[in-house]
C-alpha cells in the first residue's frame, strides 16, 4: 500500500496535520524481507514479512518527545501524534536544542534493484543449492542464511522537509564444516542480488574449510598478521562504535579527541564514509531528511573529521553532514557506510611479505575492552593458518586476542586492491589488511 512516493507523501503530510506540537517530524519505514535458512545441507526455514514503522518526533520548544507504531489507521496515527507530544510535555528542557533541520537538495543515489525487489524463495533456494551441492560433494555440512530486503524510506517535517527514497539489499553468508575441526566462511551483500557470485562464495567457504582440517597448536605471543576482508570489517566497525561520531568527540570519549590534523595511523590507511559509493548500500538522506555528505574520517593516516547531524552540528557551528540516526539515541550521528580504501595487492602478495606470521580469515565475539585506546578482544574462527617463508602452510587453532586496533593501522604493510562488504552491527566495506603487529594471548582449544 504505501510502496511509491505519492502514498508515503500523503500517508506523512496527515501525520504532520495531526500534530499541536511547535515543530513535528515524521520518518517512516515500510520493509518486505524474506529469508531462507540452511544447516546441515538442507533449507529448513524461508519465510517472507512485511511490516511498517513510524516514527514521530514531537518539539515543544526546546523538549523532544518520540512516540512509534506500526499501525496506520487514523486513531493510530492521531494516537501515536498524541503520544510524542505528551511524552515532549513532560521532557526537561535541552537548552542546546535548535531546531529540526530545514530542507535541502538530495542529491538521488542507486540503491534499489528490481531484481533484488523480485527475487523469489525458488530462486534463493537455487543459490543456496550451489554451496549445499559442493559442501555434500566433499563430505562436508554448511550453514546458513541467504536475505532480500526491500525499504520504502521517508522522512518529512513542519519545516518543509520531504524526502523519499526505495532501497534494496541482499545478503548471503555461509559456515562449513569439515570433519577434523575445518571450518570456512563467506559472506557478502549487494543491492542488487544478481552481482552476488555464488559459485565463487561456495567455492571459497568449502576450500578454507578443507585446508583448515587438524589445526596444530602455535606459541602464544605478537605475529605479524593478515586479516583477510571479514576480519579486517569486523575490526573497522569497532573502531567507529568506539568514537568516530560528533557525539562521542563533544563529550570527550573519542580515541579521536585532540588527535584532529595529526597523524594518528599509517598512512596507507584512508577511512571514509560515503553513503553514495555504489561499494556499499548508497543512501541519499539520512533519519532526519538531510542529505549525506562524504566525511573522510582519516585521510592517507590523518585525523581528520567525524560525521554530524542536527544537533552536533549547531552545538559546534559547522556544517550537517547528514548522519542523523532515528531519534532517540544516545551514540549520535554514526557513519552508517564506513569503507576503508583499498590497496594495490592481491592477498597472496600481502601473504608473501611476511617471514613468519597468521592469516585470519575471520574474527568471532569481538568486543570492545576501551574505547579510547581502541582495544579489542575476540577470537579467530573459520580459517586460521600459519605464513611460513610468505606462504600459507598449517592451519592453526583458533586463537584469543587482546589488541590496540589503532596500533594495528599503525603498522600497516600493505592493503588489498580486493574489498567486501561485511555486515554484523554495520556494513562495512573493507580490503585484507597486512600489519606487523596483533597480540595473541590465548587459544579456544579446536
């Protein structure tokens, strides 16, 4: 019902009516996701839901309400409008609040695919089939789970905002189990699910898997290491939770603090968000209507900027750069598409630069331990191996990690010319990493 511009503009403009309050914003949501579950070699789940959300923040002058539904009728709209303001009401003033942003040109990005809006679960199924087929060809299990999503996103205001955009994603990952404790992984996501290479995905889950039987144990200590694309994201997005946000900066929590024009990492290492790079899910606006903006957060190692919404920005004085998350919420404005850029080396090139070190295909239960040093903790999973003389020789067991993730970018050697867009909290898009330094300090026992 509300699939198309027109619907969603007239379904917020009745909202906006509805409310008292001395400004209203409204941003709504209208998802269809489907989904097909594997394990052990057979689907076991596909399943399809559509639902909507909306959102409504009410402003009495400087107090804020917010009040959702997922209900659509007029008592639940008017109801939900009521709601905001009465929770408004009852706010203790922000003195550093503004106002809600004002309407700006939207510059319009690709991120909906018909055929991804079209996929089928016959047709997920066939490529699950693919990485089910070669897994059983090899005496082998997988596991996992292939995703389409299509949004239909808006946001409007009493200030004349109204911004509309329909967005796609697809996204398929895999586990495969060999006997002898090999495991393998692949993952990766797209807007449009006909780039995903499938056959190259099974391909790479089942041959980590097999090379990764009958691990040995190594000596605990720092290595020289290559994090391939999954292990290099999984760190990346840690990195932006623990401090690369306007908010985190302003309260002085930010490994970026006092950091800002000096050169904080290697400068092989440039770190951006760009919500309009088709490498990622380009998005035109964020959660309050305002257009996204390139923010290089670390350029050729130097710190440079964070992202900002509304009100960060008005606190200092500079420009929006459209990275508002839905209010409330208490990180602030967040680069919702991190990508590293990439290098000039294939991985084996990387693999070859290092005497004696690891290879990490994969981290598992990462967790941040302190922000402002940027440590983390976690531990290695689906492909673990040794580099002898520049070549991958054993597979190791999977190890325990303790780790400064600014001194790995410190140490950089070397990045992939290769990336991939890797999802668990935040997609991230991120190349294989080689660095001369990660701290191993225990091991999980397969």
């Amino acid at each position: 019902m509300y699939s198309d511009e027109t619907s969603v503009r007239n379904l917020l403009q009745k909202v906006l009516g509805y409310s008292q309050a001395d400004q209203t914003e409204v941003v709504f949501t209208a998802t269809s996701s489907a989904l097909t579950r594997f394990a052990v070699n057979h689907i076991h789940q596909n399943m399809q839901e559509e639902d909507y959300e909306l959102r409504v923040r009410a402003v009495v002058g400087k107090r804020m309400g917010v009040a959702t539904t997922n209900r659509l009728d007029d008592a639940s709209l008017r109801a939900v409008v009521e709601q905001a303001l009465e929770i408004a009401r009852i706010q203790p003033e922000n003195p550093e609040f503004h106002t809600l942003p004002s309407p700006q040109p939207i510059i319009p990005v690709h991120g909906y695919s018909e055929q991804t809006a079209a996929f089928t679960a016959e047709e997920r199924a066939h490529r699950v089939g693919i990485l089910v087929q070669l897994a059983k060809e090899r005496g082998m299990e997988s596991a996992g789970a292939f995703s389409t999503n299509v949004h239909h996103n808006a946001v409007a205001n009493s200030l004349g905002i109204f911004a509309y955009e329909p967005r796609t994603d697809a996204e398929f990952h895999a586990v495969v189990m060999a006997d002898a404790n090999g495991s393998g992984y692949t993952q990766n996501m797209a807007v449009n699910v006909a780039t995903l290479d499938y056959e190259a995905m099974a391909r790479e889950a089942v041959e980590t898997a097999w090379r990764s039987r009958n691990p040995i144990d190594i000596a605990l200590g720092e290595y020289p290491v290559v994090l391939d694309t999954y292990a290099a994201a999984d760190m990346l997005q840690h990195l932006v939770f623990m401090g690369l946000s306007a908010t985190a900066v302003q309260e002085e929590r930010s490994f970026m603090n006092g950091q800002f024009g000096k050169q904080l990492v290697s400068d092989k290492v440039t770190l951006y968000d760009d919500a309009h790079d088709s490498a990622g899910l380009p998005w035109a606006f964020d959660y309050e209507g305002v257009p996204t903006q390139r923010v290089t957060m670390i350029d050729h190692g130097v710190a440079r900027a964070v992202p900002y919404d509304s009100f960060t920005a008005a606190r200092e004085g500079v420009p929006n750069t459209g990275h508002a998350l839905p209010a409330p919420n208490s990180e602030g404005p967040m680069p919702m598409h991190t990508m590293l850029a990439a290098g000039d080396a294939t991985v084996e090139e990387l693999i070859g630069g290092i005497e004696r070190g690891i290879y990490v295909n994969r981290f598992h239960y990462t967790n941040s331990v302190h922000p402002v040093k940027t440590i983390f903790t976690g531990m290695t999973r689906d492909g673990t191996f040794l580099i002898e003389h520049g070549e991958l020789t054993r597979p190791v067991k999977n190890l325990r990690f303790i780790q400064s993730i600014l001194d790995v970018l410190r140490n950089v050697k070397g990045l992939s010319s290769q990336r991939v867009q890797y999802i668990d909290y935040l997609p991230v898009v991120a190349p294989a990493i080689r660095s001369e330094t990660f701290n191993f300090t225990g091991t999980t026992g397969v």
